[in-house]
C-alpha cells in the first residue's frame, strides 16, 4: 500500500536529521509569538485563520497560502518545536503530539482566538482532530489535509491497535529502528511530485531535531482518535489524495477515506485529483478552490 511509505517517513527523517536552530519566519512585516512547544508567525489583518503543518514539516507549508489570503485574513503560520529548523525546546524530550495540541489550545484562549478555524496538514490534522475531540468549545471548524484518525491503520490495517503498536513506537522514540535509502526513496516519493518540492520537504526533515521528530511519530502510531469520531460535533471538511502520480488507480483512495471516517458522518470528504501528500504544493488550484469554500462556510 502507497501510504505504508508514509508511515515510514518518520523513521527516515529521525535517522537523517540534524540539529535544529532558530524558529524561522517567512514575511517580514509578521510577528512572530514562540511557546515552549511551537511558534506562531502572524501576518495579515482579518479573521483569524490557524494554520499546523506535519511530521518534521516548515511553516511554508503555507507560504502560498498565506500569501494569498493574508489581505483578508489574520493568518497564524504554526512550527512545532523540533521541525524544520525551529528549536525543540520542550519537545527535545518526551512526548510531542498531544503536549502540543494542548499547548496550542491554551494559546488560543489565551489570546482570545477562540472558537478557532484550524486547518492542519497530516500530524497537524491530528493534531486538530484531537482538538476537536478532546475541546470542542475551542474550535469553529477545521480543514484536515490526508489525516487519519489512528496511522497505525496505514501500516498495520484496521486490526492495529494502540497496544500492539506500542513495541514499534517504544523503539522508534529509543533510535532503533532503521530504514534502507531505498525505502527512504520510496518514501520520498510518496510526497510531492515536482522535485523541488521534494528537496524542500528533504531539507525540512533534514533540520529537524531527532529525538522531537522520533517521539512524535511514536505519539502518532499510539494515538487511536477513532473511538471519539461519533461523538464529534465539529464541522469537519477532509482533503485526500488519489496518489495517481504514483500508480494509483483513479478513485482507488476513496475507499480507504472514506471508510476510515465512516463512524463520523459529519465529515465532509473532498478527494483531490492527481495529487500526492502535500495537496497544496501538487494541487494548488484545487487546494485553493476547496480552502476558499471551507472559509465561506
């Protein structure tokens, strides 16, 4: 299955990863607000819009985005702490995801941006869903970008469960688990289709700190969010890629999303044609037209 080597991303990028520095800013006249466990680039006036990247991935996931709405809107650009060149902070140790997702809540309320508009690409998706889950009240609605309620499932199929996962996450988070190139190829590959785009997610993984990148990927395949989809009551809208680039059977990923959020019927689920993982960087049109709609509602 293509999304096994997604999977596996995160014990490559652990094993190719160097130390981090300074958290990073895109826009000169942004102001940037840096926590414990994440950084906030701020940029535009408007409404606000919160926007998380994934595993090991920069703040310029959203860059085109950003520029494009920030007329408009007051656009918050989260980094997690560890990824793509931002200090680990309170991430060098430990666990990473849900820490972060609460740290992230708190600072919503804090300053006040509550009920908050998310949209959160892969661990940042998950990151979102388990807001929603976990504090509804916090949240207005949210955009998740090829997220799935439990990863696990990608590599080890709807039989996985957080225990017998937990052996695989226990040595990942220790530094044992080891990748061949030609996986890490793979795995690459899985990304995005123009090769710039793949030499900037490289470049992202490369920057990032090792232990932060490790524990948030064992957080990731031991955080099982499907028991709580029923009962969520957050608007939801879902982008997923078809993987065609890579082989993939036209339609062939609409049952897999599909079913995986069958229990949680409020979920609006949008497929995104000739698409890899980074929809925004494979598919920017459809990206812009789907986000635009979400934002309208």
């Amino acid at each position: 299955m293509l999304f096994k080597s997604v999977l596996a991303a995160g014990i490559a990028i652990g094993l190719l990863a160097s130390a981090a520095s300074a958290s990073p800013r895109l826009f000169e006249d942004s102001r940037l607000v840096v926590r414990d466990r994440f950084s906030d680039e701020i940029a535009g006036r408007g409404p606000d819009v919160i926007f998380i990247p994934g595993l090991a991935s920069s703040r310029e996931t959203w860059k085109a985005t950003a520029i494009r709405l920030k007329r408009n809107f007051r656009i918050h650009l989260i980094q997690v702490a560890g990824f793509a060149g931002e200090d680990a902070r309170a991430n060098a140790k430990g666990p990473v995801l849900e820490p972060t997702a609460e740290a992230i809540d708190a600072y919503l309320v804090e300053r006040y941006l509550t009920p908050a508009t998310i949209i959160g690409h892969s661990l940042g998706g998950t990151m979102a869903l388990y807001l929603a889950e976990r504090h509804p009240g916090d949240l207005k609605k949210v955009m998740l970008v090829d997220t799935i309620p439990f990863y696990a499932t990608l590599m080890a199929g709807p039989q996985a469960t957080v225990a017998s996962m937990t052996p695989m996450a226990d040595k990942i988070r220790s530094g044992q688990s080891q990748m061949p190139k030609a996986q890490s190829d793979r795995m690459m590959a899985s990304m995005a289709t123009a090769a710039a785009d793949k030499a900037m997610i490289e470049g992202w993984s490369k920057a990032s700190d090792p232990s932060a990148l490790a524990n948030a990927l064992a957080d990731d395949l031991t955080l099982d969010l499907r028991p709580g989809l029923p009962a969520l009551t957050t608007p939801i809208t879902l982008l997923y890629p078809d993987y065609t680039p890579l082989g993939a059977p036209k339609g062939g990923t609409d049952a897999l999303y599909r079913g995986t959020y069958a229990t949680a019927p409020g979920v609006k689920l949008v497929g995104i044609e000739n698409s890899l993982h980074f929809i925004m960087f494979d598919q920017p049109a459809q990206f812009d037209a789907a986000l635009d709609a979400f934002l309208a509602n």
